[in-house]
C-alpha cells in the first residue's frame, strides 16, 4: 500500500509542477493592439481618392515639390533617413528636405552613366495602391538581377512604401529599407599577410 501511495504523491506532485506550463501553452496569443491607422478613424470616399492622391504625387514629383507634400511634424521610420537624420542632428522632415532637395539637384543620369549590362524589364511603381483612413501603401514592382545567375537573369521583387497623411500631408511613412554596411574591401595583395 506504501508503494501505490508513494506513486500517487509523486504522479501528484508531477501533475502540480507540469499544470501551469500546460495551461499557459492553452491559452490564446495576446490580442493584438491595433495602432494603424488611427483606432477610431473613418474616412468617406471622397477622403480616400484625396489621401491616395497625395501619396501618388510623392513619387510623380522630386526636389521642392516633393518636399511641399510633407508636414513639418513628418515621423520617418526608414532607419537609413534615421540614422542620416541622427548623424546630422535633424529632425525627420529636415531629413526629408535635405534628401529630396539634394536629389532633385543632381544630372539626370545619361546613357553614357548607366551600366552597359543587360537592362531589367520595366516594374510598376504602383502594383497595388490601397487606402485605409488616413494610411495609404503602395506595393511596387521591381525586378533585380539574380545574383546567382548570368547576367540578364532577373527576378521579380516586391518592396512597399507607407504613408500617413493629414489634412493633405504626408505625416508619416514606413518602408522595409534595411541599414546595409558598407562592402567590405577585396583582399589586395599588398593587405595579405605571408606567414
């Protein structure tokens, strides 16, 4: 009788220490906290067509035209405009302004610029434009050489770009741009080390 009792306690004490891990692995994931757009906000049509417009011109426009389309209280959360942003000690639309400005003022590239190798095809720069209160994304359509290929192998790539916009402006913007290091410099032999 000793021995089944001895069991029980222990299968008892098991049962114990394994029961709130059991029920914790039971339970549903956390609700998800929904921050965009604005919890709250509606939009008529009419508010759509016009939000959808001013994210449309971003990318018809460059230099001061571009820039126009921004409120001076613009939120950037691409980490490269941050880190430049940070670097210089700007705000994120002095950023904006300095990028944009910049850009506009240089040479359009020529022929003569632009790489001799095969040429992608033509993407879509608005594949999939859509509106949501005061959020529009666009999803564009790009091709890049396949970097595992010959030359003139392209693939096809989808990359994004988010804005928030009020009262006509652009006030904030998401995309999935990466902070890429710099390329780390062939070994030359006169860096390489003769042992």
């Amino acid at each position: 009788m000793k021995m089944k009792t001895a069991t029980f306690n222990g299968f008892a004490l098991l049962l114990a220490l394994l029961a709130p891990g059991f029920m914790r692995a039971q339970q549903s994931p956390p609700t998800a906290i929904q921050a965009n757009p604005t919890p709250g906000c509606s939009a008529t049509p009419a508010q759509l067509e016009a939000n959808r417009k001013v994210v449309m011109e971003f990318f018809r426009t460059s230099g001061e035209a571009r820039v126009a389309l921004a409120d001076p209280s613009y939120k950037q959360h691409n980490p490269t405009f941050k880190k430049r942003g940070a670097d210089d000690n700007l705000t994120d639309y002095e950023e904006f302004k300095k990028t944009f400005t910049a850009q506009a003022a240089r040479p359009p590239a020529t022929p003569a610029m632009a790489d001799a190798g095969p040429q992608p095809p033509a993407g879509n720069p608005y594949e999939i434009v859509t509106a949501e209160c005061d959020i529009v994304t666009v999803i564009h359509k790009n091709y890049r050489q396949d970097p595992t290929a010959a030359p003139g192998k392209f693939y096809e790539v989808f990359t994004f770009d988010t804005f928030r916009v009020a009262k006509g402006k652009l006030v904030e913007h998401w995309d999935g741009n990466l902070i890429i290091p710099p390329p780390t410099p062939p070994a030359s032999p006169s860096n390489l080390k003769v042992q």
